[in-house]
C-alpha cells in the first residue's frame, strides 16, 4: 500500500501583487517555513513518499524549494514543477477534459492546489494522502502511523474514509487565542472554532462527528478522493467545505482526537480587512452550499454554523463597521475605505458569487468521478 504526504507551500515575489488567496505567502527572498517542516520530518518513522507542491511553478519558484527539500535527504521527497504540471494537462486534455475542467485545475488557490494533489495522487496509485501545511511540525513519534489508523475501517457500522485531526497553537494546546474580542464581538472566530475543536476532540472515544476538518491535518482515502474533489470555485474554508461534501456523497469523515500536529504560522503582515474580505467570499458561499446540499445549519454548529446564519450579512457590516471606526481614530483613511468597501461592492460581488458558482460543483464532481476512473 503507497502512502503520500502532501505538502502546499506557498511562495511569492519581492513586489508583487498578490493575487491569490493565500494568507501569508512566502517572499523567495525570505525565510521559509517549509524547511522547519521537512526537518520535524527527519527523525520520524514516515513510510509515506513526500509531495512538495509550491503555489507556482515559476522556475526561480520551484528551484528554491529544491534547494530547501535537498537540505532533508533523509525524508524522500518530490517537489512538483512544471514538468508534472504539463503532463497532467496533457492527461486531462487526451481524456478529453471540459476547457472549464481545466480551467479550475490550477495552482492559483487553496482547493486548486489540493486538487492538483489528488490528481498525482491518483495518477501514481497512491491508496491514502496526508496533507500537512508548511507551517507545521510534526513532534509526535507516532503521527505518521497514527495518521492511517482507522482509515478503510468500520467504524460504528459505516466505513471510515476521511478523517482530520486538530492543531496544537502558538498557545500551547488547541485553542486559538481569541484577538480583539471587543472590536470584534459580531466576529469571534477563534472563539467558536476553539469550541468546534472541543466538541470533537473531548470523548472517550477515538472517533468523533465533527463539523470541522483542518487541511492541514487530515488524511483522505483513495475511494474517496477518487470520487470526492475539492470544490473548485471556494476561494478558501475548502477543508469544512470538502467535509460537507464528503458526507453529502454518503462518506463518513470524523475527527481523531489522537491525530494532532503543531502549527506556527508566520505573523500576517497584511490588513485585517483582507482576511475580512476573504472570509465574506467564504462564509456566504458556505451558506449558498448549505441551501444547495438542503443541510441543517444546526449540523454545522458551532463553526462553521455561527457564521452561515441569516445575521450574517448584519455580522459582516457590524464588523466592518467597528473597524472602520477605529481607523478614524487613527487618521488612517486608506484602510477605514477598505473596510467600507467590505460592506458594499464585496458583500455584492461575493453573493453573486456563490449564485453563479455554487452549483457548478456537482458538475465539476461528476466529471472528475469519469476522470479518475481512467486515470
């Protein structure tokens, strides 16, 4: 049985506009992340190869990031570059793949770059892929044994497929410390994300329902990616979207409170109206793909569920709103019009959005079910 870790990295120019959806983007000429990772990797009992997929396969890009994995000859790994990029085109493009197929294969955004994962995955006959982030480290001896434990197993009668585990923060257990509770009091992610987690992870049992998955903490089984793609049109949240599929396609997929791994990520040097912006385009394509798959927002609490409510848009102002008010204080215009603009153009531009898009799943799923059978 072949095993694959897969690890996203991604990677930016000195100057240049962003313009993915990527949270912190490493500069070429920076200090990564990815080789803190690959190195927790080294003394650890693997038995997986290792999948390196950069967010671009510029060659600047993906030389760096050889240069990085070459440091750790111990872990056996393969960093994806435009050679591996071109022959999965011209796999999919000999299957005869839809030009929107294609389109929405790409390495511009989260759920591009996982698909394009399962596609190699798919491609080299691997049975189970690992994703891990580059910002996190593996400390425990036995995460690599533990990640396929239970994995094509009955549990509580129906056959365990998917499954995530949980972070260990910066705090030094799983919860995430809650940032700004005051000026974000219509906006606590951290706080019912901690009790999402909680919820998962506090029974006695291994094996929990959970209304979270972690992308980079879970591990997915070949019948079902093969039959179970990301959603191409999220621009991000494609972890607990991919959750909500799964089990939409009749898959079990729980949380393992024994499946934990630490993660650091670097400190944000953007705007917080970004991540605001990203997260207005999430949340309302979530709520758009409860109504589509006719879920029960009470399935989905407490995260994503709090956010998916028919207060969200008056969360989203309110939010913006505080926000913006405390960049007058500050005299600091050019963001105090950002945040406006959160309330206005972006809530309308990501309702017509998840209109257009959210249907648009089914149709790419149908497609890659056809796809991998004859890959």
């Amino acid at each position: 049985m072949k095993n694959l870790v897969f690890i996203p990295t991604y990677w930016t120019f000195e100057g240049q506009k962003e313009q993915s959806v990527f949270d912190h983007p490493t500069i070429t000429t920076k200090q990564d992340t990815l080789g803190r990772t690959l190195r927790s990797f080294q003394e650890k009992k693997i038995g997986y190869d290792v999948l390196i997929i950069p967010s671009q396969t510029h060659k600047n890009v993906t030389a760096k990031v050889k240069r990085i994995a070459a440091k750790y000859p111990r872990v056996e790994s393969h960093v994806f570059d435009e050679e591996d990029y071109q022959k999965i085109m011209r796999k999919l493009r000999n299957l005869n793949a839809s030009k929107e197929f294609i389109l929405q294969t790409n390495l511009t955004d989260y759920p591009g770059i996982r698909n394009m994962a399962l596609l190699y995955a798919l491609i080299n006959n691997y049975e189970n892929i690992l994703m891990i982030d580059d910002d996190e480290i593996v400390e425990d001896d036995n995460y690599f044994l533990k990640a396929t434990e239970g994995i094509g197993k009955m549990i509580r009668g129906e056959k365990l497929l998917g499954k995530t585990g949980y972070y260990i923060q910066p705090t030094g257990t799983y919860k995430m410390e809650q940032k700004n509770p005051e000026i974000r009091k219509f906006w606590l992610k951290e706080t019912y994300l901690n009790e999402a987690v909680k919820k998962a992870i506090y029974h006695k049992s291994r094996y929990n329902k959970t209304t979270i998955a972690l992308g980079g903490n879970m591990i997915l089984n070949k019948e079902l990616f093969s039959n179970v793609p990301f959603d191409p049109y999220i621009t991000r949240g494609e972890d607990i979207d991919y959750l909500m599929n799964a089990k939409h396609f009749g898959y079990q997929f729980l949380m393992d409170n024994q499946l934990k791994i630490t993660h650091k990520p670097p400190k944000r040097i953007t705007p917080y109206w970004t991540k605001l912006r990203r997260d207005i385009y999430r949340f309302i394509y979530l709520r758009e793909k409860l109504n589509v798959l006719n879920l029960n927002i009470e399935h989905t609490a407490p995260y994503p569920g709090h956010f998916l409510g028919k207060n969200l848009k008056y969360k989203i102002i309110k939010t913006n709103e505080r926000y913006a008010e405390y960049c007058i204080n500050k005299k600091d215009i050019r963001n105090c019009k950002e945040y406006l603009t959160n309330n206005t153009k972006i809530i309308t531009d990501a309702q017509k959005h998840a209109t257009k898009n959210t249907k648009k799943y089914f149709t790419f799923q149908k497609e890659w079910v056809k796809i991998a059978k004859k890959l």
